[in-house]
C-alpha cells in the first residue's frame, strides 16, 4: 500500500493510494485500515509530510563498511524541522556549509520498545524518504550535533510511505539543481534499517508517526540557497524541495 | 499566575489556579487567557504534565562556573519521556546507574527564534520543576547522549507553571527515600536560564509547550528502584516522583 497525507479544504487527513484517487481512511496507523468514502484525485492533491512525528532520529557514522565497526548510534532532530514535499530548506549563512543527505526513513506504526526483527511487520507502518540536512560545520562546535541538525526545514520527509517494501538493496540518488550529485544503495549501511532500528528501540519508547532516518551511505551534497533538491530510493519515488 | 493541566473526566484540560479551586480555561497558551467556567477542586485533582511538549531540551555541562569557560551546549530529549506529578521512571538494570537531576525549566509560549532578553515576558510562559533523569554510564558509551536520557519516564515535569518568577537565584532541594540528597540554587549555574533558552533559539525554533531544562548545578542524586523522589525550588513548589 502507498499511504500520504494530504491537503484537503477540511485540513490534512490520511488517505491511501487507489488507482488515480487517493481514498481518504480514518486512522492510518490502525488495522485494517477503515476508508471514510472521501476520494481526491491524485493529480490536482497536495501531499504533506506523510506524518507528524512526535520523535526524529538520525543514525550517526553510519555510511560505509568501516562503521560497523562502531556501534552503532543516534541522535534526535526537534519534530518541529519536519516539513513535507516542496517544501523549503532555510539555510542560515552565519551557519556555515549545509549539505542534504538522502536516507531511507522507517516510520513506526505501534507504540515499541525492545523490537526483535521478527516483531517488524506489527510494529512498522512503512518506509518513505528523508532528508537529514545538517549544517555540517556546526558539528565541530557542537558535538551533540544539536546546533547541525535543526535549523528551519531541516527534516523534509515524503512524499508518501509505502508499507511493502525490502529496504535492504534500494538505490538512492540526490539530485541537485537537476545534476546527480550523489548516489548509492541502503546496501552501504553500516547497520542496516532493520539493525538500526532495533538498536534504537532497546534505548527508548517510539510510537506512531515517529520515524528513523537510517543513514546517509554517501548520499550527501552541499546546498546553497537557491537550490532545488531531489532525492529520490528505489519503490519510494522522489522528494524534491527547494532551499532558500 | 500558577497554571496546570488537569486530569478530568472528559479527558485532561488546561488550568488557573483560582483560591482554593482550578478554574479552566480554552487555550493555556493564549492572552489573555480565556476561562470556560468550569472549576475543579485543588484538593481533589490530579495534576498531569504542565503541558505536552514537541520539544525537550536540556543543557550539557552547565553545572558550576568551571564550565562557562566553555560555550553552552544543549541536547534533546524524547517527548515521549515526559511523564507529570507521582509517575514513575522505570530503571533498566541493564544500563547502570541512574541519576535524578533537579532542574528549573522553562516552558514556551509561543513560537519563536532567535530570542533576545526583552522578548522573553512576551515568548515564555513559565517556570516549572523538571527531573532531567540520566543513566549516566551510557554517557561513556554514547557521547550524543540518546542511550542515556531517553530512558520511560525519563522526563518528570511538574506540578505546575509559575508565570511569574525570576529565574536567577532559586534554592533547588532533591531529597530521596525522604533524605536530602543534594541541594543548591539556580545561582550555580554556568549559563544562566535566560542566556541558555537565547542560545537554543539561535539555532532552532521553538513553540508552544517546548520545555528548556536549564541544567543542575550539582542537584543530582543516584536513585535504584523502589526510590520515591522530590525535587523542590523555591516558588514552584514539589515534584513528586517514584522509580521502579
């Protein structure tokens, strides 16, 4: 299933993709999912970020073959960076050097702690696109990463989740200004989704909404303002974005 | 003004202390505040957190005036942590000591960045005690501190909010098991509490109900489960607490 929320002149709802529509549902984290009988068609539809996460996690050092052997690790980004597809980055140039990082990001369907990979298919809503951008000189000042991590749009997200997809082997490319500037495979994860995810649920509570972003495996580019930004993974499409 | 949130039987509302009762009102984060009408005894209600944050930070190495030799330094925390008056916070044996830290904190009002001084009676809402628990030994395993405060229940905030304090010189006591285990005031910190919440917003947006613990200027004490907790500071009365 490919599941978005959008924008409708009632507010923003949960909807999943039928054909050309996308049908509105009721709650996008319960099961079955129950269809209100609401349709908007899919061409004329804004989407917004798929969720609203109450927590945001990024994995740290986790983009090559040599991180694995460093445990692995996560940081948080504030719930208020999250943005949605189109939406814009602010960069701020007293900051220094900004770069976006394509990164396939879990999002959580149950309240979790302590997930075993076997426990994947009830707790996991599915797989979308994210963007952990970082303003990469901070992190010298700033080794909790929090002065890199959430400036204005800093986390965009989307444009949709899809709920079946193997995250192990899919292709991510970033594109700036309409040039390939980087690409790869989540297979150049150090930890691998499922890894990381487990890892970082047997040190806290997630729950709906909440999403993982599992590591940039080189799929990182500078910005400047200007720029409009593409990333898309393999059976998730394409987030684009701009940055001002 | 004192201001709470309030557990009732329609579900938990936003509350003015009024004499002897709680006079609720529409949206705590208004101005002028709007009261429904509706009232509740003080005595007979339970008090949940003050309010339900997006944003939980806290101050890093802001303990004593050693460290404001170095610059201020801010971490998250999950808001799933956040837990109010009487909860618990649940130890993990696994993961070693464990540490209660009584903390000012202060609660936002409205959205902001890059706050100065003269904005502040206009952008915070209050005051309120905050427990910023750490297992401490996950420090050393991981620096970007996410092992070490996330942690269920992590984040005790509570009982109330005081809209009218001044934050520079509070006495904070941290008994355990009915014996003070450590106590010191608001003085003692590196970054004072005004200078820390400017900080954060130079680097990020904030918005209603985001809470800044502001850091323990030695008010911490080693708790196992079984403890009952009480951190006082001077204005803002005792919150209560329990471990298992």
């Amino acid at each position: 299933m490919r599941l978005a929320r959008i924008s409708t002149p009632e507010g923003a709802v949960h909807a999943v993709a039928d054909g050309a529509d996308w049908a509105v549902v009721e709650d996008v984290f319960a099961r079955p999912l129950v269809r209100t009988g609401e349709r908007r068609p899919q061409s004329t539809t804004v989407l917004l970020s798929p969720v609203e996460p109450r927590v945001v996690l990024g994995m740290s050092h986790n983009s090559g073959p040599a991180d694995r052997a460093r445990p692995p690790q996560a940081f948080m980004k504030s719930a208020r960076t999250v943005v949605g597809p189109g939406d814009v980055v602010h960069v701020d140039p007293r900051r220094g050097e900004v770069r976006i990082e394509g990164e396939l990001t879990l999002v959580v369907r149950t309240v979790c702690r302590d997930v075993m990979p076997d426990q994947l298919a009830d707790v996991v809503l599915g797989w979308t696109i994210g963007n952990d951008v970082t303003a990469v000189d901070q992190v010298l000042l700033d080794p909790l990463f929090t002065q890199a991590k959430n400036g204005d749009g800093f986390t965009p997200i989307g444009p949709w989740i899809e709920t079946d997809l193997d995250p192990h082997d899919l292709s991510i490319e970033v594109v700036v200004d309409g040039v390939r500037a980087a690409s790869s495979s989540t297979a150049g994860l150090a930890w691998d989704a499922i890894e990381a995810f487990c890892y970082v649920t047997a040190h806290m509570t997630l729950g709906p909404g909440d999403v993982l972003m599992t590591g940039a495996p080189g799929t990182s580019a500078t910005v400047r303002p200007g720029a409009t930004t593409a990333i898309s993974i393999d059976g998730l499409g394409t987030l684009v974005g701009s940055v001002d």
